[in-house]
C-alpha cells in the first residue's frame, strides 16, 4: 500500500491542480497590485491617512458581501462563479494606471473596493470548491499544499511586485494584475466541481427537492459549528496585531528600513510553505494539534519581545507561520469534515466575514496600542493572548467531538 503524502495527493487530484494554479495566478497579481497601490497613494498625497481609508475600503466588503458569496456558491456552480468574479475584477485591476494626480484617486479607491469586493465574493466559492473537487481521504494534504501556495504568493508576489515596480514603474503591476485573472478565468475554465446533492427520489421515483435549511439555524444548532465561529472571530484580534508588529519590527525596532520588511514576509511566506509538508504528521487528533499549535505561536511571539539581533527576529517570525501553517491545515480540515457540502459555501461566506471584520479591527487597534506600549511589550501580550485562547478553545471542544 502507498503511503500518502502531498505529492500523491497533488498527482491525484489533477482537477484541484487547475484551482491551486488560479488561485496562485491571481494571489500573485493581488499582491503586485497593493504594493503598487500603496505606493501610488504614497507617492501622489504622501499622506498616510488615506492609506488607512484604502485598508478599511478594502474590509468593507467582506462585512457585507462575503455572505452573499456563500450564498451563490451554494446555489450556483462554483466555477461559474469564480470565472465570473475573475472576468469582471480584470477591468478593475488594470483603470489604475489611469491615475495621474489627486484628481484621479478617485479611481484608485474605486479599484481597490470592486476588487475587495471581487475577493469577497471568490473567498467563500473557492474554499467550498475544495472539498468538493477532491477525495475526503484527500482533504488533509490538499489543505497542506494550499498552505504551499499562501506561502508562494506571500514570497514571490510581495517581493517580485516591489522589484517590478521600482525597475519598470507603476503602470506594469496593474496591468500584469489585470491579466493574471483573465489567465485565473481561463485555468478555470478547465475544471470540474461538483455541485451537491439537493434532490433525491421519493417511493414513486419521483423528484423531490431537499428544503435549504438555515445556515444561521444550523449553527446555533452545532456546538461544533459554534466553536468553528468563535475561532474565526477571536483567533484574527491576535493576528491582526501581529501583521502590524512584523513591519514595526523591521522599520523602528532594528532600523532595517523597506528591505527588511521584504525579508519578515519573505520569512512569514516561507513558514507556511514549510508547515505543508509535516501533514503526515497530522492524522489524528486535529483538534488537540490545532490549539497546540496556537499555543506555540503565542510562544512564539514571547520569544520575538526579546529579540536582540535582526537574524534572531527573522527565524522567530519563521516559527511564528510555520506552526500558524499548521494550525490552518488542522483547522481547514476539521471544517471542510463537519460542514455538510450543502451548506459549505455559506459557512465560508460568513467566517471570511467573521474573520476580515475581526482583522480589520485588529489591524487598526494595533496602531492605537503602539501609542501606548512599545512593540517588544504588545509582542508579548499578544504571546499571552494566543495562549489564552488556546486554553479557551480547549474548553469549549472538551466536550465535542471532531476532528
């Protein structure tokens, strides 16, 4: 019998390649564009107030459109779906080249809330393609490779947009943007999802259609499902925290300037990339794996509030994704496993809500914390508060099975 790793997983599952391959596509082409947006705005205003309201256009439509996306993966083909939000977001990608001067931000502002609301609306139908493009026996290895491409896409897409930028100026990464969601749209186009089962026959052969339950009553129904949303609602207060301090670290704490931001996310990147190929190692027991892992990143970030060198930060944040990885794999699986498929689109549509919201607010309460502590101190609150909710989570999945 061969034993199952990645590798096989990925040889196997030929029609999840097509979705791994688009989605990495046009993660990329995001990536060139908000490093290229952000320094559009920086260069015309110099203001960093409007970098802020760009970041909260951007959440916004999570808040109120990513339900609604689980909403048509759930009732539409969600294939159909993800071309369709590629095709219409490529147009969006590409107008900012169009701006010139203050006059124009309005266009970049514009760009920037069609595309949010593009990724809103892709989120949910994408994460409810998996389970239902692969085999269960799958899931687990097919979570670890997507841990693969989130660490690609933060590597290569951070890095090569900056490069881009600098050596061909800001007109190249949005139209590169642009054409990697047409590329996404027609890699697409070569997949198959299979939709769920909503009808079944009744003992006159006849065809009878499966009411659509309540997404809000089958969760308030689930004490695992309720869990699942507390995670998403609390594990992204701590994250969005630490997103900020990775920056803060490189440009006030060791003075390393832009380039040694590009390495703390060449690192993050890197990390998760790492954590996929321990899945072997994450057969049983996914629930005491996942808070386990959530424990050592607030270890994690304990450890950071001491460093004394640049290098010793770097291997920190390094650990810092690397178990965060892992945590993600345990966590999207136990998820995909417990979701019924029916429901799948709209449970993502809700938790990509939950949690964008939940970072957005984080993000933003990290700058008013900086005020008050220094970075080496809110690091280590934020060791304690991962800590605190791993010993809160173990409470709540005392008594309920999964995983």
């Amino acid at each position: 019998m061969v034993k199952m790793n990645n590798w096989i997983a990925w040889k196997q599952e030929q029609n999840y390649q097509k979705l791994f391959w688009s989605g990495t596509v046009s993660g990329i082409g995001n990536r060139f564009t908000q490093v290229a947006t952000l320094t559009l705005i920086y260069q015309i205003t110099g203001s960093g107030f409007l970098i802020g309201i760009l970041f909260a256009i951007r959440m916004l439509p999570f808040l109120i459109l990513a339900p609604i996306g689980g909403i048509l993966a759930d009732r539409f083909p969600k294939r159909k779906v993800l071309i369709m939000v590629d095709v219409i977001r490529m147009p969006f990608a590409i107008a900012p080249i169009f701006v010139h001067g203050p006059e124009d931000l309005w266009i970049l502002f514009t760009s920037a809330f069609i595309l949010a609301t593009g990724e809103a609306l892709y989120a949910p139908a994408r994460m409810a393609s998996i389970p239902e493009t692969v085999k269960q026996d799958n899931l687990l290895y097919i979570n670890a490779i997507e841990q693969i491409m989130v660490g690609g896409v933060l590597i290569l897409g951070s890095s090569a947009g900056g490069i881009i930028s600098y050596l061909f100026g800001l007109h190249l990464p949005f139209i590169l943007d642009g054409v990697g969601f047409l590329c996404s749209a027609y890699i697409l186009t070569k997949m198959t999802v299979q939709q769920p089962v909503t009808a079944t026959l009744n003992e006159n052969s006849n065809i009878v259609t499966q009411p659509k339950k309540s997404i809000w009553k089958y969760i308030f129904g689930s004490s695992a499902l309720m869990i699942f949303i507390i995670i998403e609602l609390t594990m992204p207060i701590a994250n969005g925290i630490d997103n900020v301090l990775i920056s803060v670290y490189a440009l006030d704490v060791f003075d390393m300037g832009d380039l040694g931001v590009g390495f703390m996310y060449a690192m993050m990147g890197l990390g998760f990339v790492l954590s996929s190929f321990l899945s072997n190692m994450l057969q049983r027991k996914l629930v005491l794996l996942m808070v386990v892992f959530i424990a050592f990143e607030g270890l994690g970030h304990i450890f950071l509030s001491t460093a004394t060198t640049f290098a010793y930060a770097l291997f920190i944040v390094l650990l810092i994704t690397f178990v965060g990885g892992l945590s993600n794999i345990c966590l999207s699986t136990i998820i995909m496993t417990t979701v019924p498929r029916s429901m799948q689109g709209r449970f993502f549509g809700i938790t990509a809500m939950i949690s964008n919201t939940s970072l957005g607010i984080s993000m933003g309460l990290a700058g008013f914390l900086l005020e008050t502590f220094g970075p080496r101190t809110l690091s280590f609150y934020v060791g304690i508060t991962y800590i605190i909710l791993t010993i809160f989570y173990t409470f709540l999945f005392r008594k309920v099975k999964v995983g």
